[in-house]
C-alpha cells in the first residue's frame, strides 16, 4: 500500500486535488486564527460598552462603579470561570474608555450594530476574511492590554501603527514602548515629522529618519561603567544582532563585522557593515568608548568616501556613517565635517532611558516649537 501511494503522488493524477486542499486548509487556519482574536478584542469592547452605557448609565464615575464591577466579574466567572476577575473586567472598561471613538468607524464599515460583527462570523468561511477586514482590530487582545494603558492617543496610535505594520509580538511591543521608541524618534525629528509619527509610523524616508537619540543597548548585557573596550561592547551587540536591529529601526539588512577593506595596501576595518533597503544605501557603524575625537570622525568619512566610490552601485543612495559613542559632541561634528557629509556621532545608553523625563522634554519641545 505505501508504493502504491507514493505512485499516485509521483503521477501528480490528484496533485490538483492537493493543491486546492491544501490551500483551503491553510487559508481557513490563518483567517480563524486572525477572527479569533478580533472576536475576543470586540467581545472585551462591547463588555467595556455596556458596564458604562448600560450598567452605569454613561457615568465614568457612577456611584455604584465598583459594585457593578465585583457583580459582573462574579457572574462571569460562575458562568464561564477563568478570565473574567475583576481586573480583566476593570481592563475591559478601561479598552472602551480608551478606544471609544472607533464605535463609529464599526457602524459605517457596513457592520451595522455591534452585535452583527459575530453573525458575519457565522455566515460561513467564505466571509471570514472580510468580516475581519471590517472589525478595526487587528491586534491580539495582549496587545490592547498593552495600548490601552498609553495615555496619549497619539502615541497609543504610533504603537498599534507599528505593531501591525512590523508585526511586533507581545514583547517586542513591551520593550519598544519601555525604551521610549516614539520619544526617541520624535526628539530626532522636525515638527512636522512628529506630528505624522502616529498617523504614517516610523518609515524612513531620509538619512535623518534612521537616528534615535539615544540607542539603547542594555539587551547587550554589559553593566553601565567604563571598564569595557570597544571590542567587549561590538562582541555583545553582534551576539544580540536581531535585537540592535530592531533598535535601530527599520529595512535594515546585515552584511558583515569587522569588514575589511584595502586601500593603497592598507588594511582598513569597519565595525559593522549594514544595508539599508528602504534607503537603498549602506550604513556603516563604528563602536566608540572613549570620548569623541575629529581622528574618529576624519576615520569614519574616509570608510564613507570609500564605499561611495569602491561599493556604491549606479541606483543606490550616499552611504550613511554613525559613530556610535557614549557621549556625542554635535559642536565637534560640525566643526570636523563638511556640510551633508552624512556622517553622525549618536549616543547610546546600556539601560533604559527615564520615560516620564523624555515625554516632559518631548512636551517642552512641542510648547516651544509652537511658540
């Protein structure tokens, strides 16, 4: 029997009937997959809806609130156990709260009333995917636990922008908010370009967009002190490269550490060499402890020159250079360097920065630009 099998699908006589099969299989898994969790997301919004239009009359501060709260969680629970405590139902009022302003784009995507969302559910596998494009949920309900508690809208729709967009897991998503991403980008930017930070994310379109200030590398593992070489810190980034990418930001591309390079028979090396796709150019990084020097700077032009001349190809953009150093002096760079070198000496930190201290900076910035 087993020849024979593997005659039948050596014939390729059903190899159509597998294909289709096969298809369908993967599709409904990956459309289930996706509904299952916008389901359990617009089931925690429409829970959120009625404890505070229905159970509490629209009142965010009802008399009875907690009361209601501890009632519903108890029913829950002795209803379906697991899942509905207090706090996930505090949680489920705190997601309305937060994403009520969504109700309207449910209703006019042709879903009609809330309760309609789960009877297109029901309407058959074929609708599925389009049930799920109307439903304005698109992350896991983990996720939302996480967004939710983000105060500022803007900043709540940067992070749900690039956690779709990058597709962030659970913590991915927890560390990018943790080290202050939409902080870090927007003291980087113009105005301009932090007012569309929630509206478009964080795509690169300029030299410019690809620098945070500043990196952070505590996933190095190194202790904050100045008793390490440069090699010690470029040794630990490598061994974590699929986290300093992330770091660094989008399209980037590894080619090679300690790339060499020779020139009138000289040995040259750079540190790191990246490939930016989204800028289409290469991005070479050197690891500085010690304090900034114009040696360092006059070094990392030349490495830039070189790639612009010997490994730039027709079609490709001006190769970008970063020091990376624990302390920048922007006075040095602009003093060492030629206007548009696209050369830039960026800070990194081995620990996360104070969040609370980068929104207070970000708000004085804004106040001031608006003045």
């Amino acid at each position: 029997m087993k020849n024979e099998k593997l005659e039948i699908i050596e014939s390729n006589e059903f190899q159509n009937l597998f294909d289709k099969s096969k298809k369908l299989i993967d599709s409904a898994r990956s459309n289930m997959g996706q509904m299952a969790n916008a389901i359990t997301v617009l089931t925690s919004f429409l829970l959120g809806r009625y404890i505070i239009e229905q159970e509490q009359q629209g009142s965010e501060r009802a008399k009875y609130g907690a009361k209601v709260l501890d009632s519903l969680s108890s029913y829950l629970t002795e209803e379906y156990g697991r899942g509905f405590s207090r706090s996930n139902v505090a949680g489920m009022r705190q997601f309305y709260m937060a994403y009520k302003d969504r109700e309207d784009e449910i209703i006019q995507s042709g879903i009609g009333q809330f309760e309609r969302a789960f009877g297109i559910v029901q309407s058959g596998i074929g609708q599925l995917e389009t049930a799920y494009k109307k439903i304005p949920f698109k992350l896991s309900w983990t996720h939302y636990q996480i967004l939710m508690r983000i105060e500022d809208k803007d900043e709540r729709d940067f992070y749900e922008k690039e956690a779709i967009r990058s597709n962030w897991n659970v913590s991915t998503l927890k560390r990018q908010f943790h080290s202050s991403l939409y902080e870090r980008l927007a003291l980087s930017r113009d105005k301009n370009d932090v007012m569309r930070l929630a509206n478009e994310g964080a795509v690169p379109q300029k030299p410019e967009d690809i620098l945070h200030t500043p990196y952070v590398l505590e996933f190095a593992g190194l202790e904050d002190k100045a008793a390490y070489h440069e090699s010690d810190l470029e040794s630990a980034v490598i061994g974590k490269m699929q986290k300093f990418l992330l770091e660094l930001g989008k399209g980037f591309l590894f080619e090679q550490r300690q790339k060499r390079f020779t020139f009138n028979d000289k040995n040259f090396y750079v540190d790191l060499v990246l490939y930016n796709r989204l800028l289409r150019c290469y991005v070479l990084i050197d690891f500085k402890i010690d304090e900034l020097t114009h040696q360092d700077l006059g070094q990392m032009q030349m490495y830039v020159n070189y790639y612009d001349r010997y490994e730039k190809i027709e079609g490709e953009n001006p190769t970008i250079g970063i020091l990376l150093c624990k302390q920048s002096d922007e006075a040095l760079v602009d003093l060492t360097l030629p206007e548009n070198a696209n050369i830039y000496a960026k800070e990194y930190k081995l620990y996360l920065p104070d969040k609370k201290l980068l929104q207070k900076k970000l708000k004085e910035w804004l106040d001031e630009e608006q003045n």
